[in-house]
C-alpha cells in the first residue's frame, strides 16, 4: 500500500468531522475496496492503514456481492454514527480478536477514570482500586482471554463462582461486580456492545450499623479539644461526610448557614477537591453549637482567600480523613465508645436520631444527600423550616446563650414575624433558594 493511499484515507477521515450527515455519506463512498484473496475465490476489505476485514465476525467473504454489502454496511456506521474506523472494524473481527479482547477496553475504561480524576470528578483512592481489580492477577483477570462480545449472564455467573472459590466475601464480590458492571455499562453507553447483561448479585448480609445515642456522641465530642472540635460538630450535627466537612471554605459559611458543593477526592490532607458524591449543591441550617465555634474561631477573612472553615490545629492545614477519623477514635476510646466505626458514630447516629424525632425521610435524605436521579425526582420543594427541623435541640452549655440565625429565623416564622431576610430567587411556591442550588419538585 502506498503512503500516497495512507495519507488520502486519513485526511478522509478528517474531513468528515464537523461535516454533515449527507456530505458524510457522499465522502464515504471512497472508503475502503474490495479485493480478491490470492490464489483463491474469496474477498476482503481493504481499510490499510487501519486494516483489513478478512471475515463477516468469522464467516468467509465468499462473493463480490455479499463483500459490496459489508462494505456499504461499514461505510454507513462510520458515516452514521460518528465512530472511529478501527472501533467499527473491531465489531466485524472475530469474537476473540485482539480488538475486542476485554483487557483492551479495560485499559480504555481505565484511561477514561483516569480523565475523571485529573477532572476531580472521581476520587483518586477509586481509581486506585479499579486498577488493581484489572491488574494482572487481580479480579478482572478472569476474562483476560474473554471477548467483550461473548459476556453473558452464564460467563459472569461462573466469574462470581470463581470470585468466590478464591475465598472473597460476598461484600468483596458485590464491589467486584458492580466495579464490572460500570465498565459493561460504559461499553453499552459507547454502542460497543448490544446488550449489557444481567449480572449475578451474590447476597450480601445486612449491616446494621451501631449507633451511638445522642448523649454518648456529645460525650466524645467533650473529650475532642474545643479549637478542634467544629469538623466533628458538622459530622454530627449535619450528618456530613468526612470529604464535604474537609472540602468546606470560610466562605460557604454566612448567615447561620452553610453552603455544601465540593468533597474532597481522596484521604490525604491535599487531596484534589471537586463536586459532592451526588453532584448536588445542599444549603444546611447551622447548629447553635457550631455557629458559635465558626465565631470564635474563624476569622471571616478567610472568605478572601478561600481558606478551608475547619483546619486541624496540630498541622494548620486542611484535615486529611485518617487524622480526622484517629482524634475522633482517640477520643471515644477515653471513655470506652471505642467499638463504634467512625462513619456510624458520627452520620448513621445523627440520621436515626433525626428520624427517632420525627424528622421526614425526604427530609433527611435531601440533608444527607443521598440523591440520584431517580430518588430527586421525589423530592418535594422544601422551605428552609423544614430544612430546620433536622437540627435536634441545642446542647446545655455554659456559653449556649443564643439560637444560631437559621433558628431565630425558624422561630420568627412560626410566630408569623415579618421580619425574615429578603431572600432572592423566589421559586414559584415561594420558597426562597439561595442562588446556585438547584430546585426540586414533586413529579
């Protein structure tokens, strides 16, 4: 083949990007031939330098005629659905071709993620755990001969039997196959397959987890410093995650409110910091308790400089989630509340609390940011004295003299005061959002 020939196919390819669908097709008809295989009645398609199609995934080209059709029927899915001419040529190799070997597009996927997390959309630790499922050894080497055309429920059952004789859990398995089938599903949004299988879910016993009660959670929380203590009261009070309570700036903080938009994606006190786990935006009313301590500790000129709102005092930068997790372990094992993980102490014992008073679930859920597409949909609209409602009663302190603006406000609205802030961006039920966060209705 010549370079001459090379080069005009490449620029072909080139010039159909941006083009329309009809000046697509009319540009398609120069590429690609149809040749005789030597010293014999059979055809190929000849696609050099991208390649040669020997076979219709496996069954001979043995007339011009059914050859002209492959050719059309090539042309067309190049010209049609804006796909790369290597990837159609792939769909029509046998099924186990190196193209279409599930190592290949593993290390595909796994440059997309890598995309994700220099993005910050995807947390670092996640990435890592996805290469080590698909290294050599690892979870996903069970299809290192398998075509990404050939998996069905039967080869991802035996996958599972297979995970399991190697001696995993079955929650190990779980994150194993829901890992898998994100990559699946990320061959099926491409159009790289027909159809995603349905995949075998082992059974995975329920966690409980154990809670703490609301007086053996304030009891840790007075055996943390008091200049270390504000993280741990948004952890508790607003049953946050470790990476949004990090993520958090001097500026989200105003007005007796907090503003949640960013986490941190990864453990470290550096790690990179981007959307929230639901992509979500959650304006939270303060504690007493924490506005307070934002009070006494903060210095609001941070807000120029966006300096983070809690800083671990033993390093004066941003705290990273195992020294975070550690003051709080060291200080329940003081007083013998050690048993109880740090997630369950602090999140888990704020929402079964919440719901013990008689907090809406919708409400919680919305607070806790547990949202996906399908459960915002059911989200009402909620005031901001809904919203409220989620703070339990303020502790008994020496210095707990006032209520936090939010509830100020809470109790002017009940008492039908007039004097609430003159909040902007009314929805068309009247409730007041603050700019940015999206709104949700009821279907």
């Amino acid at each position: 083949m010549t370079r001459a020939r090379a080069h005009g196919i490449r620029a072909l390819l080139a010039s159909i990007e941006g083009a329309d669908r009809g000046i697509r097709f009319q540009l398609m008809g120069e590429l690609g031939k149809i040749r005789r295989r030597r010293g014999g009645r059979e055809f190929f398609l000849d696609f050099r330098p991208y390649g040669r199609v020997w076979s219709n995934r496996g069954i001979r080209i043995t007339d011009e005629d059914t050859a002209r059709r492959l050719l059309e029927q090539i042309r067309g899915r190049v010209a049609d659905e804006s796909k790369a001419l290597d990837e159609v040529l792939a769909e029509y190799l046998p099924v186990h071709a190196k193209p279409n070997l599930a190592p290949r597009w593993l290390e595909r996927w796994l440059e997309v993620k890598r995309g994700a997390v220099a993005s910050k959309t995807l947390s670092p630790t996640y990435l890592r755990e996805l290469e080590r499922y698909a290294a050599p050894g690892g979870y996903f080497s069970f299809f290192d001969a398998a075509s990404i055309h050939e998996l069905t429920y039967g080869m991802l059952e035996d996958w599972a039997a297979w995970l399991g004789a190697r001696g995993l859990s079955p929650k190990t398995q779980s994150n194993a196959l829901g890992a898998f089938r994100s990559f699946v599903g990320w061959l099926g949004r491409r159009g790289e397959i027909r159809a995603i299988p349905e995949f075998p879910w082992p059974k995975v016993p329920e966690h409980l987890p154990r809670v703490l009660t609301l007086a053996e959670q304030d009891a840790i929380l007075r055996q943390i410093p008091e200049p270390e203590r504000g993280i741990f009261l948004a952890l508790c009070d607003l049953g946050l995650r470790p990476g949004e309570a990090r993520a958090l700036e001097v500026g989200d903080a105003g007005d007796g409110w907090l503003t949640v938009s960013r986490a941190c994606k990864g453990h470290g006190a550096d790690a990179p910091i981007g959307p929230t786990k639901s992509g979500k935006t959650k304006r939270l009313p303060l504690s007493q308790e924490l506005a307070e301590w934002i009070a006494r500790h903060v210095d609001p000129s941070g807000r120029l400089t966006r300096a983070p709102l809690f800083v671990n005092p033993r390093t004066e930068t941003r705290w990273g989630h195992w020294s975070l997790r550690d003051a709080w372990l060291r200080a329940a094992r003081a007083i013998g509340l050690g048993g109880v993980k740090f997630y369950e102490a602090t999140k888990h014992t704020m929402a079964t609390a919440a719901i013990a008073r008689g907090v809406n679930e919708r409400v919680l859920q919305r607070v806790l940011g547990h949202a996906d597409s399908r459960s915002t949909r059911r989200y009402a609209q909620l005031a901001d004295s809904a919203l409220i409602q989620v703070l339990r009663s303020p502790r008994v302190t020496p210095d707990a003299v006032s209520l936090s603006p939010a509830c100020r406000q809470a109790e002017m609205a009940e008492e039908g005061s007039s004097q609430l802030p003159d909040f902007t961006g009314l929805t068309h039920a009247g409730v007041a959002l603050p700019t940015g966060v999206e709104p949700v209705f009821w279907p």
